[in-house]
C-alpha cells in the first residue's frame, strides 16, 4: 500500500487530481466527539453476533508466530495453508487462484489469491478483501541494517486478514442474508516507491482481470488495511469517495452510530493506490478501503513498512471498532 500523491502524474486522469481535498492542520472535527458519546439505535435495525475480538487477536498472534508472509517464503506458504483450513472450517466454499506474475524489479513469483464464498448459491453478494502479504523490505527503517529485513506485517495485511476470519466464523454461527466473498489477496506489499502504481497490488490486479467466476459481480466491496493500530484513524479515502461515496458514507453513519466516530472520522483523505483501486477500475465493484490515514501529517501509522509492525502495537478496541462496524453493514445491507 502506498500514498499516491506522487503517483497520481502516472496514471489517474487530470480530472482527479482536482478531486484531491486539502485540509488546513487543525484538530479534528468535533461531529466525531460528539458521534462518540452517543450509540444512536436505528429503526429496524438488525443486531449481528458479537466481534470476539481474542479470537481476531489469536489469529494475530498465530501470524507473528509464523513469521512474515514475504512471497515464495515457507511462513507465505504456512500462511496460505492455514487460511484455506480455517475458511473451509467456518463453512467457505474455498479456492486457492494462482497466477504468474513478475515484480518491479524482474522476480517472477507465482501469486496466490485466497477466496471463500459463502452461501455461493446467492447471486446478490457482498465483496470482503483484504491482503495478506508481507513487504520483502523495511524502507521506512532509519538503520540501514534493518531496511533489508521482511516486515512483520501485523497491522499491515494482518490485522484485516484477523477482522475478515472472525467475520467468516460469524457467518456460519449466523446467516447474514446475503452471499459473501472473502478475498485475501497476494503480493500488495511489492512494490516500488517511485515508480509505476501498477507495481503494487499484484494479486488484486490479477484477480480483477481473472475473476474467480465468469461475470461475477458483486453489491459493493470493503477492503480492510491496517486496522488494528492504536490510535487509528480513518478518514474517508479519495477512490472510496471517487468510485463508491454513498456506500462509504453509509459504512461510516453506522461506524458513527456505534460510538466509533474516533476512528471512523469526517475527514477525507487523499486517493490512494490500494488493492480496491483496481476492484473499482478494473473488475468494475464499488470499493471502499478502510484504512487507517493520518490526515494531517500525510502518512500511514507511524510504524508502516519498519520492522515494528509487531503484535504489541495492535490495539483490540481498534479491531473491535472495525469488527462490529462491518457486521452492522453486513447484517443490515437491506439499508445500504
Ligand atoms: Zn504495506
């Protein structure tokens, strides 16, 4: 994942960068403080199973363990093994995509996408994705020691891939009414700073122009990255509100309507290249991406691509805020 602004000369039409929303440095809004002193009940609103959070965080837990998933790596391969288990274990129809594809700087890995469909049988489906990949490198570290180590990618891929398997756990305990596709993408995490965007998101690339099942389609997609950090914040994303404005506004009323609004804040944030960037151009799904954006210092949260993405900076009331949002979503999407 990468803050695109340099990017944007590359690729997205002129027209957009006019999109781009600049805020002066101030605190922010008050309508989030307010959103969280009070839990706003709305009329025929359905009341989805409880987000265990220690069941999200021990799925954490088992990736820190494991090691970081760096492409053509064994805890990759440990990773992608024990995921397919767990999504056939909690009812997923699962299928493991595999594609060839080569990185930025000339490696040729072969990606794979994990997808599990649940109740398969409904056309009307609802996308959940996120990627669960480790970058190769720590760019971001100071010591030069440290920038050529594996990240550990705990928030970044980890903490959505923890949210999504606690969702699929709930799915089989209730049905949400609707089909639903998890996706944990491949190879986000490899690409190259200052050069082309398409050098990112690899298996979200591959996915949108090999989709797992001809013709499908889905209501709308969530992405999840980084979410379990402490202090996290997000801001509604430029492509989200590009691509998918009502939908995103809708995910954050009810984030707000749940006390959440100290994470799910007013602010906009800038565009940026993420895996539902190619979701919404490419397969044509309107896709939100859900990611913590510190909008007044311009950067991701403080520990991104550094070797301190480690368990002990996740945040169980951050995964919790995000869990239980998605479910209201998901178990009121006759609303959305
Ligand atoms: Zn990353």
């Amino acid at each position: 994942m990468e803050y695109s602004l340099k990017q944007f000369q590359f690729i997205v039409p002129f027209i957009l960068l006019l999109c781009i929303k600049c805020s002066d440095p101030q605190p922010s809004s008050t309508k989030e403080n307010v959103a969280d002193k009070k839990v706003i009940k709305v009329k025929n609103e359905i009341i989805p199973p409880t987000f265990q959070t220690d069941s999200a965080y021990n799925h954490l837990q088992w990736m820190e363990n494991n090691g970081p998933r760096v492409p053509g790596s064994k805890p990759h391969e440990r990773f992608v093994n024990w995921a397919e288990q767990k999504l056939k274990n909690y009812g997923g129809q699962v299928i493991v995509q595999m594609g060839n594809t080569q990185t930025y700087d000339g490696k040729n890995f072969s990606i794979k996408n994990i997808i599990a469909s649940f109740f398969p049988e409904r056309n009307d489906r609802i996308l959940l994705c996120s990627h669960y990949d480790s970058r190769p490198f720590c760019e971001k570290e100071t010591d030069p020691k440290l920038k050529s180590k594996p990240c550990p990618g705990i928030n970044d891929g980890g903490s959505g891939v923890a949210i999504l398997l606690e969702l699929a756990r709930i799915f089989k305990e209730k049905d949400p009414g609707i089909g639903i596709d998890v996706i944990f993408f491949d190879m986000e995490d490899y690409g190259n700073n200052n050069g082309n965007p398409e050098t990112w998101c690899l298996g979200s690339q591959y996915w949108a122009k090999n989709l797992h099942k001809p013709n499908y389609s889905a209501r709308f997609g969530i992405l999840l990255d980084m979410v379990g950090h402490q202090n996290a914040t997000f801001p509604k994303e430029g492509y989200s509100m590009y691509y998918a404005p009502d939908i995103t506004d809708k995910i954050w009323h009810i984030a707000q309507s749940k006390g959440f609004g100290k994470y799910f804040i007013q602010d906009e944030g800038p565009e940026l290249t993420d895996d539902h960037y190619f979701i919404n151009t490419i397969a044509k799904i309107p896709c939100v991406d859900i990611i913590d954006y510190k909008v007044y210092k311009h950067s991701f949260f403080e520990h991104h691509h550094t070797t301190q993405d480690i368990l002990k900076k996740i945040d169980k009331n951050t995964l919790f805020a995000v869990g239980t949002t998605l479910l209201y979503v998901i178990y009121n999407h006759e609303q959305i």
